[in-house]
C-alpha cells in the first residue's frame, strides 16, 4: 500500500466519524453553508460543513484549505492532519495543512521527518522555520547543530530577539543554565527582551544557579510593586530561599509549542484574530499544559465573538494553576458578553470566596454589577477592591471612576464628587473623567464654570467622541450661550446620529435658539429612537410633553429657569 493511499484512507475514514448536520442533499448548499459559517467564524459548523463538501468533492482545494483551518481554529489536530494529509498527498502546498503536519510530528518526535519537511520547504514559513529546525535539532540530541540553527536565524532582519530567547530556553532545558543566563543577561548573545515569559524563565534559571537575591532584583526592576498572582508567587518563593525549578521548556516539543506561540504573540499587532488562533491553538495542541497560550486562545475566540469557544477554553485553566483566577475572569466577561449575567456573577461571587485579597476580583464584580445596572451592589465590591490596592500602596484611578459612577447614580453626590475628583488626582485630565464628572455638575446646574473648563479639555484630548462634544454643547446651552452651543450639539449628532439622547438635546438647543420647527423635528426623532434602543437618560414623557406645548413651558412647569429671549426664525 502506497503512503497516498494510506492517506487517502485515513482522511476519507474521519470524515465518516464527524457528525455533519442535516442538510438537503445539494453538493452546493454544504458548501456555502461551510462558506457562511466561516465568515461569522463558527468553526463548529463550518468544519462540518465542510467536511460533508469534502465528501461530494474530496480533492477541492479550497475545500481542503478551509476545512484544515476550521479543525486548528477549534483545537482538533487529528482531522486537521487528515486534511492536511490529503492536501500533500495531491500535491498541494498550503501553509495550515503544514502547520498540522509540523504540530503531528514534533508530538510524535518525528525529528528527521520533521526536519526533512523544512528542508523541502514544506514547513510553516521563514518566521518559524529555522527555529522549528533548531529544537529538531535538539530533538535528535544535537545541541551543536541547534546552536548554530539558533545563532543563523539571529542574523535574520528582525528575528534576533525570537532566536536568542529560545537559545537561551534550549540551553536551560539541558541544564546549561550558565550558559541560558549569559544570554539571558546579554553577556553572551542577548540580552533577551524583557517579555513576561522570558523574565519568568530567567529568573527559574538564576534560582537553579542558587542566584535568588539576583532573581528578586529582576523581578523588582521589570516589574515594580504591582505584580500579578503568578509573578508574586514566584518571587515569595525566591525571597524564602526556595530553589525554582525550570519548567517554561521541558522538551524540543515544548521548544516548538513556545515557538508558535511567541510568533503567536508578536503577530498580534499585525494579523487578524483567526491566524494569529491557529498559532496559539497549535502551541496548545503540541504541549496542552501551555496556559498561555490557553489563554491568547479564549480571548481571540473571544474577540472573535464565539463565546461557547472562549468558555470552554477558559475552563481548561487548572484550578491549582497562578493563572486560575485570570481564566475564571476571563469567563465570567465572556458569560456577561453572551448575556448570561446571573452565570458571570456566579463565576465571580465564588472567584471572590476564592481569592478574597486579589483587588481585581472584587473590581470585576463592581465591573459587572454596575454593567447590570445594580449600583447598589456595585459600589461594597468597589470598596473591597479600593482597601486592597490602597493598603498595596496602589490606588487605581478607574476603581475610583467606576464607584463615582454608581455613587452618582445612586444619588450619593458628595461620596461620587470624593471619587471622581480622586480619579482625576491619579489621572490628570482624563478625558472620560473629566467629562463625567463636568456633565453630571451641568445637571445638577452647580459649579457651571469649572464644568464648562473641564468638558473643554476632555473635547481637546477626544474631538470626535460625540459623547464629549454633546456635554460641551449642553454645559454651553445650560449657560445660555445657544449661539455656541448649538455648533458643537449639531457636530454631536454627526458623531452619534442614532443616539436619543443627543438628538434630544440637540432639539432643546434649537428650541433655544428660534428654530422651533427643527427642535420638534429632533424630538421626534429622539422618540423613535429610542424605541429601537431605550436610553435609561431619556425621559420619553418629558420629551412629548415638549412637542406637545414647548420647552419653555416644560420649564415653566419643573420651577426650571426660563430660556433667554432669542428671536424666532421659523
């Protein structure tokens, strides 16, 4: 038996394993479901589709190529080699069968075929190759080789920093750890760029040198006081004298899984959420122990909106893992996001119960209390949060925000003025802040100059936030000067055509300024839009109360000021 035929069977024998949905039994209708499906990026439904296209039509390229990248998107190696099998097998090149393939055989420590495969340029690409190549190397127990792989691929424009990073993680998994140190450090090849997982795996080396006080220091400079859950136990653990064992890279096959996905990371910047997916997705299929890259996974499928996905990645976070509680955070805002708020609260009240001195567990369910419009709740969570970074010497400005929020909507003015002013003494002229905090003083007609000061720097900092532009336009109409504020009310509603309240207000202002038949008009208007989406600021009774006898009368009857004389020119 030839090794196309053996492909071919194991291919055609998987598609027959994989549930396809029930469908009319027209060749083209699977495949633009499949096409469908991929453009909202279900990969569930687009892999299965696919899979009964493969069936009708079984050597269709782009059939192939979209069904191997629906299989890595969700995780699922063994179809996506039989894919990618079928795809060499007739001759084909593509760079996601490939990066299958390269997944299959670093798991199975094929390191000759695996190197074979590059060197016939059937690898990933020139970003992964040559260090693909280097831990194969390692695989085959030739560390010279690897070196030298390492040290070729430095040379290249723009892959320096990738390739000393795993020199120094190839040396460290044989025990080199002087050697992983000098170029950790830069006394060799480096230094190597300050990234989380690379401080993380110089400061396992240095504790394996019996350095703990040289570890602590480097946790110290890169990361100051604030450290995460995982970082801070690390460094209690140097500080009490305890030996780290080095376990960022325990294999070559590990050594590949930590190349898809630093690439994984660093392509962040410059491709979209579904390539850089597949990248994190092989890391994990290669080492499934690999948490981060667990977790770039659940937040781009999560970016991506396929929020069953993001679960149940999350989930795989082990409960005893330092990162447990960012995974379980993740979660909970992929519940809240997939509107299944009582199921996001549970996941944080029992994160809370769990990690009661984590800060930003007790700001996350604040978070999402205030999201549900329960500032009651909100504001005892942001208190917890508050009292410990405070006592870690770490206030936060947008922990202060977020409690004048709700303070502010809980009527509590003095306690939500405190908070918004203490925002603004750790944030300086932020420009959310600033106009928060200048429009709620607008309505409350208090401190109208210092509102009017403060919403003009916030306008400067964000021009085109129609939010921003509204509260300087409103602050201007509540100091009687209609003529300006009616430029910037008509510049908010360019910016948020559909917002109710903005047209409200813009309707207000032209009432002020004469032209009647206009303000009815932004009234109405205001009105239908918010039936389409109800605005909690809108008063829909106050509005047809306008239309119905004017805004000078509305006023007369609120005991509110009256409107300064403009002539009508309607």
């Amino acid at each position: 038996m030839t090794n196309r035929t053996l492909s071919a069977l194991v291919f055609y024998a998987l598609l027959q394993v994989i549930p396809l949905p029930v469908m009319a039994d027209v060749p083209s209708g699977a495949y633009l479901a499949a096409r469908q499906a991929r453009a909202t990026g279900d990969f569930t439904a687009a892999a299965q589709y696919y899979a009964q296209a493969l069936t009708r039509d079984p050597s269709n390229p782009a059939l192939l190529e979209n069904a191997a990248v629906a299989y890595l998107a969700l995780g699922r190696l063994d179809p996506a080699v039989a894919v990618a099998r079928k795809i060499e097998a007739d001759g084909l090149r593509s760079q996601v069968s490939q990066m299958a393939l390269v997944a299959q055989e670093t798991r199975d420590g094929q390191w000759d075929a695996l190197l074979a495969r590059i060197a016939d340029d059937r690898g990933v690409g020139d970003l992964a190759d040559g260090m693909i190549s280097a831990w194969a190397d390692l695989g085959k127990g030739d560390m010279t080789s690897a070196l030298a792989r390492f040290d070729a691929v430095a040379q290249e424009r723009g892959l320096r920093s990738f390739a000393i990073y795993h020199k120094a993680l190839a040396l460290a998994s044989v025990g080199d750890f002087e050697g992983a140190d000098k170029v950790f450090s830069g006394e060799g090849d480096g230094p190597v760029q300050r990234t989380r997982r690379g401080v993380i795996g110089w400061i396992q080396v240095l504790s394996q040198l019996g350095e703990q006080a040289r570890a602590i220091s480097i946790i110290d400079d890169t990361f100051g006081a604030d450290l995460d859950t995982e970082i801070k136990t690390l460094r209690a653990r140097l500080d009490a004298g305890e030996s780290l064992p080095f376990d960022l890279v325990n294999s070559p096959s590990d050594g590949i899984a930590e190349v898809f996905f630093s690439l994984g990371r660093a392509l962040m910047q410059e491709a979209d959420n579904e390539y850089i997916l597949i990248y994190a997705r092989t890391a994990e299929m290669i080492k499934p122990t690999h948490v981060d890259a667990i977790l770039l996974a659940a937040q781009l499928l999560e970016g991506l909106e396929r929020y069953d996905l993001a679960i149940e990645a999350f989930k795989k976070v082990p409960r005893d893992h330092p990162s447990y509680h960012l995974a379980e955070l993740g979660r909970s805002d992929v519940l809240r996001r997939a509107d299944k708020p009582d199921a996001a609260i549970e996941v944080l009240e029992q994160l809370a119960t769990a990690y009661p001195d984590l800060p930003e567990v007790h700001a996350a369910v604040g978070d999402l209390y205030r999201a549900q419009e329960d500032f009651a709740a909100a504001v005892p969570a942001y208190d917890r949060a508050l009292d410990l970074y405070q006592a870690r010497g770490n206030d936060q400005w947008f922990v202060h925000y977020a409690r004048a929020i709700s303070h502010e909507r809980l009527d509590n003015w003095p306690e939500a003025e405190a908070d918004f002013r203490r925002a603004l003494e750790l944030n300086p002229d932020h420009p959310q802040v600033l106009n928060y905090l200048g429009y709620t003083m607008v309505e409350k007609h208090i401190n109208l100059d210092e509102a009017l000061s403060m919403i003009e720097r916030a306008v400067a900092a964000q021009p085109d936030s129609g939010y921003i532009v509204d509260s300087l336009g409103w602050v201007l109409y509540r100091l009687g000067r209609y003529d300006e504020a009616i430029v910037h009310m008509e510049r908010a509603a360019e910016l948020m055509a559909t917002d109710p309240v903005v047209n409200d207000h813009l309707g207000d202002v032209l009432w002020a300024v004469g032209r009647r038949v206009e303000a009815k008009f932004q009234w109405k208007r205001a009105l239908s839009l918010n039936e389409s989406q109800p605005s909690t600021d809108l008063n829909p009774e106050r509005v047809r109360r306008k239309l119905d006898v004017g805004l000078d009368k509305v006023l007369e009857d609120e005991g509110s000021a009256p409107l300064k004389l403009v002539k009508d020119d309607n």
